[in-house]
C-alpha cells in the first residue's frame, strides 16, 4: 500500500506539498507584477512614439486588464483545489 508524499495523512495533503504550491504562485504573482510594470514602462519609454495616444492607451489597457487576469485564474485555481482537498476535514 503505497501512499504519495503529497497525500500521506488519511488523504489530506501535507503542510510541505500546501507550501510548495503556495510558493509558486507567490513567486508567479510577483513575477507578473513585475513583468506587466516592466512592459509598461519599457513600452511608454522606447515603444509609445510610433503609437497615436489612443493605440498607446489600448495597449496598456490591454496589459492592465491581462495581467490581473492571469492571477485571478491561478489563485482561483488553487483556493479551489483546496477547497475540494479540505471539504470534509472541517
């Protein structure tokens, strides 16, 4: 009877697989954050002259708008998953 690491106490998993999935997505939030601000000012700074002030609003409506709901998907995803890992222990 084999059970996996993630899974060892009657099913539940255990506080290193909770927090090795919580680091990543605190690590792919920050990574976003980072990465759409970046975006932004690298567009506005070398990119925005070539654009109409309308284009250049688009594309950054687009980033503010991508961004957020690219982590909106991957937190959901995960309180979801432990929602259903927890349903009955509580």
């Amino acid at each position: 009877m084999s059970q996996d690491a993630a899974t060892a106490y009657h099913g539940f998993p255990t506080k290193r697989s909770l927090l090795g999935e919580l680091r990543t997505r605190i690590v792919a939030t920050v990574g976003l954050l980072t990465g759409g601000l970046a975006f932004a000012v690298l567009f506005l700074a070398f990119f925005a002259t070539k654009f109409a002030w309308y284009q250049n609003l688009a594309i950054l409506l687009v980033d503010l708008m991508v961004v957020p709901a690219v982590l909106i998907v991957m937190w959901i995803s995960w309180g979801v998953g432990i929602g259903r890992r927890f349903h009955d222990g509580f």
